[in-house]
C-alpha cells in the first residue's frame, strides 16, 4: 500500500506545473500577472492542499 500512496503524491506534482510557467512567464518573458490569474493559481494550489489533508492516513489500532 505504501506504493500506491508515494504514486498519488507524484502525480499531484503535475498540478504543481501552473504556478512554476507562471513564474518562468513573469520573469523570463515579462508577462504581467492579473488578479485573476492568482486567484485560479490560489483555487489549484487550496485543491491540492484539501486533497492531501483528505488523504491523511488515520492510524489503526493493532490487535
């Protein structure tokens, strides 16, 4: 079981890609960053975050 969680947390790493192209973006391009863009960048990165709380293991009594 523990290599199937270390694979779900890999794979939220891709959500990970937005906020570092927008940062590639605003430094090496000089693209402005709007309002908006932060507000989509704040709602994917809370996403990422409930679903790892969701997610936390709840310790099982050993019998």
């Amino acid at each position: 079981m523990h290599g199937v969680s270390r694979t779900s947390r890999v794979s939220n790493l891709i959500f990970l890609s937005p906020p570092v192209s927008l940062l590639l973006l605003y430094l090496v391009v000089g693209e402005p960053i709007l309002a908006s863009t932060l507000v989509g960048l704040v709602l994917i990165l809370a996403g990422l975050g409930l679903q790892q709380w969701q997610k936390a293991p709840v310790p099982q009594e050993s019998s």
